[in-house]
C-alpha cells in the first residue's frame, strides 16, 4: 500500500515537473493559446451577444474556443528556435484578424462571415463606405496584443527550441479529445447540431467561431461539387414539390393588367415598423408611402426572406421566386446559372427589362447576374451624373436625385417594358449629408443608428413621392402596374434594447425579433383609387408568381417556390433563411414555437405540433431550393422547352 502511494507520488511529482518544464520552454505557445481563448470569449460576450440561457451553454461558450486554439499553435512545434517565436505570433496575428473581420462584418449585417462572402471582393470598396462608422475604441482588447508583443518578442530568445514531432502531435491530440468533449455537450443541448449548418450563430455558440470556419469550409467544398454531380432527376423531385403547393390564380384577377408596363420600386432597409410611424414632433415619417397603401394593395403581414446577401437576395427572390442561399449571395457563387428570372419569362410576351441603380455595376456581382436573369439595359452609376458632392451619400447618389435622372431615361424604353429601381440613401449608418436633408427629427432612443433610420426613411419617402408625381405628369403612371418591396431589415438585432424602448417594453423577445422582420409591399394596379388592406402572412417569395399571373402568364411547368397572393388557395406562409417560419396561427424562431396571435410560448398541444410541422416543411423547401441553385438545376427545364 505504501509502495503504491510513492509510485503515485513520484508520477505527480514527474508530472508536475513536466508540465513546469514545457510551460517554461513553450511559454509562448501557452501564452498565445490563452490570449486566442480569452478573445475569442470576449467576442461572443462583448461583441457578438451570443444568447445564453442555461449553465450548460455558458460553460460550452466558455470552452468553445480551446481546442481551435490548441490546434492552430500545435503547428509550431514543427518549427525550432525563433522561427518557432515568430511562427507562433504570425499565427495569432491571422487568427485575431479572422476574429476581427467577424466582428467588424456583424456589426454591419449581424451575422458570421462565411467563405462565399470573403469571395464578393467586388464589394469591398463600396461597403468600406461606411467602415468608420464600425471601429469602436473596445476593438482594442482585440487587436491591441498584436501591437504590443512585437516589443517584448524582440527581446525573447527561444534559439535553444527545438522542433518536437511528438509534442505538435500531442498539442493536435489534446485538441481533438477537447473539441469531441465540447461536442458532445453540444449535441446533448441541441442534437443533430451539424446539419444545421443555416443557423450560424447556433453553431458558433456550441463549436467556436473559428471550428465553425473550418466546418463552413467542409460545407463549401461539398456544395461546389453539386453542379458536377446533378442530374434531372433532381429537378424532378423538385417540381412534384412545386406542384403539390401550386395555388390557381384569382380568375377575376388573371391576365386583367396584360401588356402593361411593370415599375417595381426596391425600398432600401424599409421595415413595416417605421411605416406609419410618427416623429418626436408628430411628423409623418412615410407620407408618400403611407398615402400609396390608402390608394393601392398592402399586405401588412408581409416578411423578407433575405439571408447574408441582403439586397441582392431581395433581387433574387423577387425575379426568380427561389429562396436565397443560408451562406454568400446567390449573385456571387452561382451567378452565371441558367435561370428563368422574370425579365426572360416577360420578354416571351413582348416585354422590354430594364434595370435603374446609380451605383458601380459590378456591385453584388449585378453585370454578370443581369445578363444571367435576361435583363435588356442595366442603367448603372455611368449613366448618371454624379458630379455634385452635395447629391450624394457614401453609398452613391440620393434617392430623389436618382428618381430624377431616371425618368427620361424610362421614358424612352420601348412599351411594354418591366423595370426595377434599387434606391440607397437609407443604409446604414443612416446619416443625411446635409442637415437640410433631415426631414424629420431624429427618434429618442438610445440608439444613434435607430434614431438617424428614421431621416434616412423619410427622405427615401420623399424621393418615392416625387418619383409618383413624375411618371403622373408624363403619363406612365396610368398604364402601368406600381410595385414597391422593403428589401431587408435595417435595424439589427444589435439595436433591440433601443427598439424595445420604442415599442414601449421592457426587452424584446424571440418573436418580437420575428415580427420586425416584416417589411412594406404595396401593388398600386392600373386606375385602382381605393386601397385594399390585406391580412395574409405573406413574404417576397410571392412577388413573382403574383405578378406574373397579373399579366397573364401561366407558370405551371416553372419552377417558383411561392404562391398567388390573390389566388384564393395561397396559403399564410413565410419562412426566413434561420428557420424561422411564420403561419396564420404560429410563429416559430430560435427554436421555440409562439401563438402568432398572443406573443406566448407555446410548448404543447395543437399549436406546437403545428410548429413541428411547419419545420418540417421548411427545411424540405428550404433544401429543394439550394438545390436548385447548387446543382443549377433549372438548366435541364431550359433543355427540355
């Protein structure tokens, strides 16, 4: 007995020995790994407000980051001496600037980059517009190590290191032994948490951010060889998919507005919150879109189906009916695919397409993209004059000035033409240039950004008016079908504490953030006076098919995921690229089920099996229509017409 226990004494003692000895010859390997650890864990809590809602979570979040940090600075072991030192500082420098941009990246679009995104390089000088806006002295805790250690590196003398195969080998082990822990725990808090690969912030809570940057990469890959590997039998599945939800069109409705002109009007960051909604001083802040719902339309239940590509997504799904990718921008990855967008189908009918946005034209990839959908013009930032400092913003030329240049230019486009006009003044950060831009007084919330929306909106408002009053004068209003979409929402989630004061509650909770994504959507039909409010839960999935059944054209044998809004079997339905789905009776976000009608938590009976249900039937669409796009599947319908 006493021997057993000084054998187990003498094992502490040489463990104990060892541990001292290599955290004194790799001290700044352990340095390294704890700084990677501690701002990665400041960044979710700091930055990032990961949602914690039990002890088990806390502690995943709180280990989270080791194993990809055991993993990154066991390659330095391969090295010796003081290529060992600065390998090891090169490897925290990249790591912090990964975790940098994601921070950088959420706070514009509160979301986790992915590599579809890095890839939109065409982005980058127009999005740095707006990059001051997002630097906050708090960075620092950060990036300020990487400032610091090169002075202290200078002076440590790690020549004597030397390359050791068996300790990277065990730096490696070690973190795979900690990562399948950390796993486990988080498939015991959400099981089959990998095949969620939509839900980023689901997977950067249990895995880490930078394992979830490997795992998106092993997504990428996967999807990249779907192209190669599809067939038409997959196109198949879809369409019987297709078919089981098809909703006949309204008869009094179908074909009654044949052959005339089609304006769809894309409302920058528009959110149906802000629709009606009065300033400090009781100022309309949407006169001119508010005067429009009276006259044309609305649908007050309508949501957005945007994921990370924002308005461009918005574009997809309103000239397709596809839903947008869970990860990048449609524009970008697939961007040259067969398509049989709107303009295409339109022009079979003699329709001329034309697209107006005053920016550069290969933003969001649209030069490329346009050619794919059919479009005949696309008026980019070329055709306008851009000369006056004092008519633009930082993201390009203000929205009435815009709507100004573009009316001859409409004008002159053969009849009957289908045109869509992107605007840019309400973007974040939502500043006007001038003070006599400001419309209306700033909201007094906490928050700079939601304060400064509502000025940025109502100029927006502004410019749609006088672009109406515009096409009244030269007479295209009467002859032509009026569409206005909120593309996106404009304030994040980053801004609930303030839209809580707003909304006039103490905090919002899962469903509130749901029901902000719903966005305005007016059709303004041909000599129609009196406007017409409708109820259905409705999203921008349905434009087209509403549309294309307005002007006469049967789309049957198409591929469109949404349905005929004045169709009398289009069913109340909006589903968002998280999973989030939206009936007449539930609304199910961050995995938890509400009466749509109380805002209350529903955990059983009738509504949360409806709940059940609606997932289930979300994630087969929402699947179907990444297959569409990933396998470019709509090219063997454009083969078999």
């Amino acid at each position: 007995m006493q021997q057993d226990a000084n054998i187990w004494s003498r094992m502490r003692l040489k463990m104990g020995q060892g541990v001292r000895s290599t955290y004194k010859e790799h001290k700044l390997f352990w340095i390294a790994t704890l700084l990677i650890w501690l701002k990665t864990y400041l960044a979710y809590t700091l930055f990032f407000n990961v949602p914690v809602t039990n002890s088990a979570q806390a502690f995943i979040l709180l280990i989270n980051p080791i194993s990809s940090a055991l993993f990154m600075f066991g390659f330095s072991f391969f090295f010796r001496g003081n290529v060992q030192k600065w390998f090891i500082y090169g490897t925290l420098f990249v790591a912090t600037l990964i975790l940098y941009a994601d921070i950088i990246f959420f706070r514009f679009f509160n979301d986790y980059l992915t590599l579809p995104v890095l890839f939109q390089t065409s982005n980058a000088e127009t999005v740095s517009a707006s990059l001051g806006s997002l630097l906050n002295w708090s960075d620092l805790l950060i990036v300020g190590d990487l400032i610091i250690l090169p002075f202290f590196l200078r002076k440590m003398d790690m020549s004597k290191n030397v390359a050791s195969r068996g300790r990277a080998i065990l730096a490696f082990v070690a973190a795979v032994v900690v990562f399948l822990g950390n796993l486990t725990l988080a498939e015991t808090e959400r099981p089959e948490l990998l095949t969620r690969a939509f839900d980023r912030e689901l997977l950067v809570k249990n895995i880490g951010t930078f394992n979830f940057h490997m795992y998106d990469a092993l997504i990428q890959s996967k999807t990249s060889a779907q192209k190669a590997l599809a067939d038409s039998s997959e196109l198949s599945e879809v369409q019987s998919f297709i078919d089981s939800k098809h909703a006949e069109p309204n008869p009094a409705m179908f074909g009654k507005y044949k052959g005339k002109n089609v304006i769809v009007v894309s409302f920058e960051s528009a959110q149906s919150f802000a629709v009606g909604l009065k300033a400090p001083n009781g100022q309309e802040i949407t006169p001119n879109l508010n005067k429009l719902i009276k006259e044309s339309h609305s649908w007050d239940n309508f949501y957005h189906n945007t994921g990370q590509g924002k308005t461009a997504d918005a574009e997809f799904i309103l000239e397709n009916s596809i839903y947008p990718l869970g990860r990048g921008a449609a524009f970008f990855t697939n961007g040259e695919n067969e398509f049989r967008a709107t303009p295409e189908m339109l022009k079979e009918d003699g329709y001329y397409s034309a697209v107006f946005h005053a920016n550069n034209k290969s933003f969001w990839n649209r030069d490329i993209v346009y050619n794919s959908f059919g479009v005949d013009r696309f008026f980019s930032e070329t055709d306008y004059d851009l000369g006056d400092p004092a008519d633009l913003t930082e993201w390009g030329l203000l929205d009435d000035k815009f709507f100004e240049q573009s009316l001859p230019m409409l004008k002159d486009l053969p009849r009957p033409f289908y045109s869509k006009f992107i605007t840019l003044t309400n973007h974040y950060p939502f500043e006007m240039p001038k003070p006599e831009d400001e419309l209306v007084p700033p909201l007094e919330t906490s928050s700079t950004t939601l304060n400064h929306y509502v000025q940025a909106l109502a100029y927006q408002d502004m410019a749609l008016g006088k672009f109406i009053e515009g096409l009244k004068k030269d007479g295209t209003w009467d002859d032509t079908i009026f569409m206005v979409y909120g593309d996106h929402y404009g304030i994040s989630t980053n801004h609930n504490a303030a839209m809580a004061e707003l909304m006039n509650k103490d905090e919002l909770t899962p469903y509130d953030v749901a029901q902000l994504q719903r966005v305005p959507f007016v059709i303004h039909l041909p000599g129609q006076t009196k406007g017409v409010k409708h109820e259905d839960v409705a999203s921008q999935i349905d434009i087209k098919p509403t549309l294309l059944h307005l002007l006469g054209q049967d789309f049957k044998n198409e591929v469109l995921f949404g349905t005929d809004l004045f169709s009398k079997q289009h069913k109340d339905y909006a589903l968002f690229r998280d999973g989030s789905v939206i009936t007449d009776k539930t609304v199910y976000t961050q995995e938890t089920c509400y009466d749509r009608q109380t805002g209350e938590e529903v955990k059983d009976g009738e509504l949360a099996e409806m709940c059940k249900q609606s997932t289930k039937q979300s994630e087969k669409e929402l699947g179907l229509s990444d297959k569409v796009i990933y396998g470019d599947l709509l090219r063997f319908l454009q083969t078999s017409k």
